[in-house]
C-alpha cells in the first residue's frame, strides 16, 4: 500500500501549490479561465509561454511513449463516445474513488489508502464511503441518453 495517504486538499501542499499557482499567473504561463467573465472554478487556460512548455512536454512524452517503443502505435481518438464505449471499457463500474470525511478534523481521504485511521488527527471514525466518480458527465446530441450525436 502506498505510504502516501492521498488527501484531499493537502494542507501543506496548498500553500505551495497557490505559491506556484501565483507564479504561472504572473509570469503569463496560465490565467484563469474566462476570468473576465468571473472565471470559471479550477480550470486556467495557458498563456505564451505556457502553450512552449505544454507543447515541449507532449513531444517529450510522445517520443518516450510512443516513438521509441516497438511495441507501442499511436493513436488520437475522439474523447467522446456512445455510452456502450464506456460501459464495455469498464469506466461507468468502476472509475471512481471512495472517498470518506473524518467525522472529527472533517478531512476527506481516499478510503483505500489510509487503513482505518486519519491521518490528520488519528481519529477512527469516518463517514460512509462514496463513489467520488472520475468521469465527467456530458451528452452528444439533442437527445438525452442517445449518445449518437
């Protein structure tokens, strides 16, 4: 089992993430998504320089992953699909996390990587696990559920 429990948010990792956060803004690597508009939670669009290094960074990973493998072939398909894609692929049963709430610090952890006890403050009382799904839920075409576009 991983010895890193994987928590949700990271106390000490939030300082340095909005430390590095601030930076990338800054700088013009990211900015807020629609933030004129009131931007939109969690989600930020890159700036000049930050289109170099995420374009930088995919040719790396293509080339180690795919071109100099010979095992490997690439492939860029469509992110969308009719729902039996999902179902066959195993992704509506079994993509998501179990998450808990520590009923005493109110932290949320993955169930499965903290055996038991949080923690946070060594409490072994928790909430019901719930299916924290990892897939975000949309639709193609004018019909809801036909998935036909």
């Amino acid at each position: 089992m991983n010895s890193t429990p994987n928590k949700i948010p990271n106390k000490l990792g939030d300082d340095l993430l909005d430390k590095v956060t601030n930076l990338a803004k800054r700088r013009g690597f990211i900015f807020p998504s629609a933030e004129i508009y009131g931007g939109f939670r969690s989600t930020y669009d890159y700036g000049p320089l930050g289109v170099n290094v995420l374009r930088n960074v995919k040719q790396a990973w293509w080339r180690a992953m795919v071109q100099m493998r010979s095992d490997i072939v690439g492939l860029d398909a469509a992110i969308l699909g009719p729902p039996a894609i999902w179902a066959a692929s195993g992704h509506l049963e079994t993509f998501t996390d179990p998450l808990v709430d520590c009923k005493k610090c109110k932290e949320r952890w993955r169930e499965d990587k903290i055996d038991g006890v949080c923690p946070n403050c060594g409490s072994t009382e928790f909430t019901e696990p719930r299916a924290f799904n990892l897939m975000f839920k949309t639709q193609a075409g004018p019909v809801e559920g036909e998935g036909r576009g």
